[in-house]
C-alpha cells in the first residue's frame, strides 16, 4: 500500500526542538487528523511530511523509500501541501492560481498540454469554483480562497494532500464545505491529513487520528481508539464530556479543570 512514513522524527527549529522522535503513518484512502495544543509540533509534522523542512534525526518514507531520494519536483508531484495563510493577495485569476499546480510535471513556462488542462478544469470542479475561474483570487471570499488553494494542490494530482488548519478563521458552512471535500479525497484514494483544532470535526469526518502532545504522538491509529474522554483529557488538560448528536455522532463539550 502506498505510504507516507516518519520514523524517530526529530526537528529543531531556532534552537528549540519542535518534534521529539515522532511515528506517524499515512495511508492512501484515508482521511486522518493531527490534533493537539498549540505549540505541540502539528504543522511542523506537516512540514516535514511534505518534504519542506529537514529533519535533525529520524527519517521519512514514500512508498517504502527514503524521502531524500526523491528530487524536490518528484515530491511535489506527490504529496500537496497547503499552509494555513495561503498569500492568494495578487490579482491572478482563479484558473491562474489553479493551473500553477501543474507546475512540477511540466514546469513554469511551458505549454500547458490537453491533460493540464483537463486536471485543472477537473480540480476546480472538484471544489466547486469552476464559474469563479475567471475571477481575481483577491476579490474572494476567505472560504473560496482556501478552495482555491486546494484546488491548486489537486491539480498536482498528488497521492498525498497535506492541510494545515484548512478551516480556521472560516465560517461554520465553509469549514463544512472543506471538510466534506477532504473527505471525498479519501473516498477517491487520496490520502488527506489535516491539522486542527476542531476536535469535533475530527471526529465527525475522520477516520484515523494522532494526538500530539509537546512535540511527541502521544497516540495514532483508528479514530475510535485515538480520541475519547480519556485521551483528550490527558492531552488536552480539560475535561471532556461526550454528548450525542441527532446522527449518533459522539459531540464534545470542553470544561476547564479547577
């Protein structure tokens, strides 16, 4: 099965160490959440999943091979990153912004070919923003900006998408929208990780979670065993009650323990 790999990862960052001999594996067809404090490593995981920042001990798979075999344009034909602030400020169009995903199978300046086009057409149309195609990226909404952003990462056609808070500051129905387009990534056979800290998202959307704790996985796996009262009680430092939602889904209200 195709994978994404740490193993014993350690990064240091202006002399702080971020990430403590972290374990983590992504599968395609999984849709799975990295969730923890603030400050407890979750987008530098990202990061240096995604190839972006070097590692000072450890190692990270692809497919069974070591990431730093690969060049930086074959790992970017392969795993997709998205940051939290995506810089969509310049006037480019929409189809612009989107077609820049196909950079690292045909590079900047050439010809797009027929195939370009049809996966940026199929990218946009994925996302729902193919009748803003035309349209400045900098007179959009926040939640069609990230759309956008995603968009431009799946006209890579990549095997891993990785998003880093890819619904904060949004409103409730365009961090929905998100999530459920994450979802049908995995449904699709991608594999789609993504920080937060909306640990209700997870545990409606997700099917696999990891619990980072102080730059450490304090757990990982499926998410019925990773996120309960138990775990985020310890991780989180709060109290977690569980109620149920009119699907059956398990809801968390949080209280501060005094």
């Amino acid at each position: 099965m195709n994978a994404l790999e740490a193993r014993g990862v350690t990064v240091v960052r202006g002399g702080r160490r971020i990430l403590h001999g972290v374990d983590l594996r992504v599968e395609t067809g999984v849709l799975m959440a990295i969730a923890g404090p603030n400050g407890s490593g979750k987008s530098t995981l990202l990061r240096a999943l995604a190839g972006i920042w070097g590692l000072d001990a450890g190692s990270i798979s692809l497919g069974g091979k070591p990431l730093h075999s690969f060049d930086r344009r074959a790992i970017a034909q392969r795993i997709a990153f998205v940051s939290q602030d995506n810089h969509l400020d310049f006037p480019f169009t929409v189809n612009e912004i989107v077609a820049m995903g196909r950079y690292p199978h045909r590079g900047r300046f050439e010809r797009a070919t027929t195939f370009d086009r049809q996966a940026i057409d199929d990218a946009m149309e994925w996302c729902g923003i193919t009748a803003l195609r035309n349209r400045a990226v900098n007179t959009l909404s926040g939640g069609e900006r990230q759309r956008v952003a995603i968009a431009r990462s799946l006209a890579v056609q990549p095997d891993f998408i990785l998003l880093d808070e890819p619904t904060a500051n949004l409103d409730v129905e365009h961090a929905i929208r998100i999530l459920e387009l994450s979802a049908s990534f995995a449904r699709a056979g991608k594999a789609v990780v993504l920080a937060t800290h909306d640990l209700n998202a997870v545990v409606r959307y997700t099917s696999q979670a990891a619990l980072i704790e102080a730059g450490r996985v304090a757990l990982s796996g499926p998410l019925e065993k990773v996120v309960n009262s138990q775990t985020l009680d310890q991780v989180f430092q709060v109290r977690a009650e569980v109620l149920t939602s009119a699907d059956g889904s398990p809801v968390y209200v949080f209280h501060r323990k005094d």
